[in-house]
C-alpha cells in the first residue's frame, strides 16, 4: 500500500491496525486508509457533466424501453443473471452464462459451487428490489442482503451478516497485508460509523444527479469495504438500487458489471486513484462512463428480445394455436428453460396441457429438448432467446 501518498490523501487519513493477518494469522500492526465522510458539494469539468448528463439520457432510453412492454418483469430473470455471473467473475468466480441461465434452484445436485454464488446474488437482488423504496437503507438490511449473498458458500465466515470483525486487505488472492495494494479501516467504532454516515448521505443526498450520488456512494462502500466477504458484488447491486431508487430506472434491467470486468484493471485503479489523489472529477467520468455504455446495451437487448418475443407469438398464431402455447411462446424471453413441471406450475395447468404446449412449440421450432434435470424433468430451450440473452 502507498502509505506515502495516502498519508496526504485529501479524501481520507490513515489510521493504525493491529490484528491477525487474513493470510499468515500472525499479528501485524500498520495503517489502514479511513475515507472521509463524502461531501455534499463537488466541482465537475465541462466534459464530465457530459458524460453525466449521457448516462442519465442513457438510462432514461432504457426505461422507456422496458415500458414498451406490458410485462417488464419478464426480463428481470434473465438480466439478475447476466449481472450476477459478470460481477462474480469480477471478484474470482466464474460460470459459463449458459450454465448459470439454465440453472434451477430445485436442482441441487447438478449445481456447482460457481453457480450456487452467483444464484446467490441473484436471490440477494430480489430480496433488495422487494424492499419499498421509501423504506430508509439501514446496516441491518445492508446486514441481510450479504448474509443471503454468502449463505452456503466459502463466504460464509463468522460474522458473516454483520460488519466485518477482522482485517481484510485487497490486492492478489493470496497475499497478505505487507503485499496488499490497499488496506481498508480495521473493524470496530470507526468502520461502523463511517458505514453510518454513508447510510445517512444516501438517505439525506446532496443535490445532485442520481448517477452522480450512485458512483460517490459506490466509491465510499468499496472504500470502507464493510463485509468480510461479497463488498464488491453488493457494492455493485446497490448501485442499480440507488437508480431505481433515484426514479432513472423503473425495472432493475440495467446490467452494468460486464463493462466494468472488461475493464478490471482501470476500475481497480480508479478507486485507488480517488483515495490517493481525491478526484472526484476522474472517477465520475470513468463510472459514468461505464453507465451509458451499459444502458445503451440494456436498451438494445431489450428492443431485441421485445421483437423476438413478437416473433415467437405471431409464429404460434401463423399454425392456427392459442391459448398456453402462446402465452408460453411470449413468456420465454424471461425464462428460456422451462420443464413440464415449470408449465403446469406457472400456467395453472394439468400435465397433460402442459405437454401439449411444449410439444406445439417444439414442433415450431421453438423449442428444442435440453436434456434432464437429476429430477427426472425433462428440459426445452429456447435457443433464440438464449442467443440474444447471451450476446
């Protein structure tokens, strides 16, 4: 860690630790970086505002296109796990899309360890956009949400749903707290009332732009790294929350972890640079950035699958069907694994209708046969939906 630099970080100051190192045990005793409480007022360039004011245009584009919809919810599934494989592998852990899509909760078995995480995240993510959104973020909820993250995993430590109670460090899995790149605050009074203050800046936010308030937050979440395990995945969902919260979007669609692992080193060295050098002006323009890029391609995903799930319908319509084999037809877009037993549940259907539904739509073409749960279920795919969704 830059001691030096961050010594006289106009942003932060240092404070001693003392404690176990997360990787040797043995005590050791050094500084650790304490940010700042985020301010209420900051200066931008001209070329920032801009960016600022692209990714709001960008978000409210994809709004308006998931109210094109009569159902947006549908696409809630399968954009929770696009965004929860990318911010996985962000932090280490990788599934292929195709294995995380097709993933079923009930099918325990056939579930590695890399897809029960990420199915994790996506259970983590509905239980934050359950919550109303007058209801004031509080550490005990911020408590639950990594709780549910972590539960079952390699993640689930100790303290696991509370604030952290050891020191953690962030550089390269492995290394210690001599090597790391950056040590947040140790745990105790100083790490909870600078979780307190962030709590409090959200609910109380300076005037500005919600894309704004959601990149400061953003930096002052990972800074403080509160969790012993899961900051920088709920990090990166409460950043969606803070949108939806902010009214920019009205449907957790948007997807933005995949710009920010293709771009790993620069968003790590970004946040480093803030706590170093306390440029506001430079991360801002590199996190919004990353925002309108990601609402642009939101937005074109779900234009695709809006016309695609017209297609599947007028194509059941065309062979002279109706009724569950259409409705299924257009439902597909949010879910494009489906059994018998996911028909018959979701339609209010015996299993013979259910049977005959997915037999319509695989004689279409639509569906095709995807192999077999350790249930003994039979899976069909939706392979057109899977390549958009996947693309």
């Amino acid at each position: 860690m830059d001691v030096d630099r961050l010594a006289s970080s106009p942003v932060g100051r240092l404070v001693p630790i003392l404690g176990p190192d997360p990787v040797s045990h043995e005590i050791v005793e050094g500084r650790a970086f304490l940010p700042d409480p985020l301010p209420r007022d900051i200066t931008l360039s001209t070329p920032t505002w801009n960016r600022v004011n692209a990714a709001s245009a960008a978000l409210a584009r994809l709004d308006g296109a998931a109210r094109l919809m009569p159902k947006p919810e549908l696409l809630r599934r399968p954009a929770l796990r696009r965004e929860a494989q990318s911010t996985s592998a962000l932090e280490g852990t990788f599934a292929p899309f195709a294995d995380v899509l097709a993933a079923d909760r009930d099918d325990e078995p056939n579930i590695s360890a890399e897809v029960r995480e990420i199915l994790n995240f996506e259970s983590m993510a509905e239980l934050a956009f359950s919550w109303p959104e007058e209801r004031p973020m509080t550490i005990s909820m911020l408590g639950e949400l990594q709780r549910t993250l972590v539960r079952g995993t390699a993640g689930e430590l100790s303290d696991a749903g509370g604030l952290r109670d050891r020191i953690v460090v962030i550089g390269a899995r492995g290394r210690g707290f001599d090597e790391a790149r950056f040590v947040p605050p140790p745990p105790g009074d100083q790490l909870r009332s600078g979780v307190e203050a962030l709590l409090t800046w959200i609910e109380e936010p300076p005037d500005l732009p919600s894309v704004v308030q959601a990149s400061m937050a953003h930096y002052q979440f990972e800074t403080l790294h509160p969790y012993s395990d899961g900051n920088g995945r709920l990090g990166r969902l409460l950043v969606i929350v803070h949108l939806l919260r902010g009214a920019l979007i009205r449907e957790p669609l948007l997807v933005v972890s995949p710009w920010f692992e293709q771009r790993r080193s620069a968003y790590q060295e970004a946040l480093l640079n803030l706590s170093l050098g306390g440029d506001w002006d430079a991360w801002i323009s590199f996190f919004t950035e990353g925002v309108a890029s990601s609402a642009a391609e939101s937005q074109r995903k779900v234009e695709r699958l809006v016309g695609l799930q017209s297609d599947l319908r007028s194509e059941v319509q065309r062979a002279g069907k109706r009724g569950i084999a259409e409705r299924l037809a257009g439902d597909l877009i949010g879910n494009p694994y489906v059994t018998s037993q996911d028909v018959a549940r979701q339609y209010g259907v015996s299993g013979q209708g259910a049977h005959n539904a997915l037999k319509t739509l695989t004689d279409l073409g639509i569906l095709e046969f995807g192999g077999t749960r350790s249930t003994g279920a039979h899976i069909y795919v939706a392979r057109r939906v899977v390549d958009v969704v996947s693309s």
